[in-house]
C-alpha cells in the first residue's frame, strides 16, 4: 500500500483523536471497567504497533505483524478476565476503521486500496474475537477445574480413616481429579481405609462403576481399602438391572455403616457416654 505510513505520520493525532471520539461517544465499551486515561494509552499503543505493521501485506499472520496481533492476544485476554463482552473488544478494532477510512479519502488513496485497509482491519477484528473466545474457554476451563476440586473433600475421619463424599455426576475428568486428591491424601495422612460416599450421586450406570472401580483399583496400589457407601435402594435396582457390579469390593448402605465397619476393622468400639 503505497504511501500510507507516510499518510499515518501526517495524520496520526487526528486519527487517534477522532478514533477515541468514536468509542467514547458510541459508549459500547464501559467505563467502570476501564477509565478514559487507560483507554486513551491503550488506543496510541495500538495504533503505534498498527502504523508501524507491514501495511502492505493483508495477511495479518506474517511477521510483520506479530506485534500487533501480540497485543491483540494480550488485550482479549485481559479484558475477557475483567468481564468485557466479546462485542466490546471487537468493537475496540472495528472502530478504528471509520477514522482511517475518512483520512484516506482525504488523500484521495484508491478505492481498492481503501477495501485492502477494511480488510486489514476486518481481520485484525476476527483475530481479536478468536484470542478472546481462547480466552474465556481457559477461563472457564479453570473455574470447572476449581470447581471439582471444591466439590470432592476429602475428610479425615480419624487416624488411618478418610471420607470422600461425591456429589453429581462423576466423569472422566472429575475421576482423574478424585483419584488424585485420594492417593495424594492417602500418602499424606497415611490412611488404610479410604470411604467413597456416593449418596449425592443421581445414577450409578456402567460407565460411573467403572470411574468408581479406578478409583478403587488406585487406592488399592497405594495399600488402601476402600469402602463404597451410600448406594440407595433405587441405585441398587438400577445396578441390578445394568448388571453392574462392585466386584471384590466392601459395599454399605449409609455412611454411618461404613464409618463403623472402618472401625472395626481397626478394633475400634464405639461406646456411649454416661454423662
């Protein structure tokens, strides 16, 4: 593209001010997420990083705009954190094209050449929306991590006695993260008997028995036994019913069951209080 670096030289203060106008004035992006100084920074840096880009190529993936897309990558990701919608940080790019637009037609540039510059920027947009959405997918990914890790405690009961109440629906992914926090809780506390509850379980099919098996098997490697709790009388006729079973494996039906079998395996005995 001909002459335009020269064209972003000569009119870099009013495209960044008339850019600036734009956004502000449409009021898309909000300002309680960010202020008008850091908005104002954030647009001079990009345009900067933008007039400096090889203009005259309009793949945006070449070298010659790594800088640009690297900043790209980095705004998304901040702002998908601080909870800007996807239209907000598209709009961020696409606003640019009306101030640059105006300012090539001022220089009486080729219309062809004016459509090459909108795709530039149409591009740099889908990026923007592509880095964004790769963003709020981690984001989420964490949370869901964070999440099963909160909702599978792993409670010490007594010495050499734990508890792992489960809660929902158990899958792949979920059991990967139960059988670690297990075996891990297992080593550190030195625990023998470890009781998996499944009473906050909806269903127990084959593909949940054999998540719950893995578990089991793990904990066994580890020189620990385990007990199954909590299997209500309508999972037990679904069970039944599947031909799914807990082979070699001790079964209750409450936890308070499996809690006092736990203890006679240790020579434990309960005894009440006169007082």
């Amino acid at each position: 593209m001909p002459k335009l670096l020269d064209i972003f030289s000569k009119y870099e203060a009013e495209i960044l001010s008339s850019w600036i106008t734009q956004i502000t004035k449409d009021n898309i992006i909000r300002k309680d997420l960010v202020d008008a100084n850091q908005l104002n920074a954030l647009c001079k840096e990009f345009l900067l990083l933008f007039k400096n880009s090889d203009l005259e190529n309009s793949n945006i993936y070449v070298e010659g705009w790594k800088k640009t897309r690297d900043f790209l990558s980095n705004l998304s990701k901040n702002w998908a954190k601080l909870g800007f919608t996807p239209a907000e940080v598209i709009f961020f790019v696409l606003s640019l094209k009306k101030p640059l637009t105006l300012v090539l037609h001022k220089e009486a540039i080729d219309i062809n050449l004016i459509l090459d510059f909108t795709e530039i920027i149409d591009r740099l947009g889908i990026f923007t929306s592509e880095c964004y959405l790769k963003a709020k997918e981690d984001i989420i990914r964490r949370q869901q991590e964070e999440m099963m890790e909160l909702s599978t405690p792993i409670i010490k009961l007594w010495d050499g006695i734990l508890a792992l109440p489960l809660i929902g629906t158990l899958d792949s992914a979920r059991t990967q993260v139960v059988m670690e926090g297990l075996l891990n809780k297992i080593v550190e506390t030195s625990s023998s008997i470890a009781i998996i509850d499944i009473t906050g379980v909806p269903t127990v099919d084959t593909l949940v028995a054999q998540h719950l098996m893995k578990t089991v098997t793990a904990a066994k490697l580890m020189g620990a036994t385990c007990i199954i709790s909590g299997i209500r009388p309508q999972i037990a006729q679904t069970m039944i019913h599947l031909g799914v079973t807990f082979t070699d494996v001790v079964t209750k039906a409450t936890l308070a069951e499996a809690i006092s079998y736990a203890f006679k395996l240790f020579g434990y005995t309960v005894v009440k209080s006169n007082s």
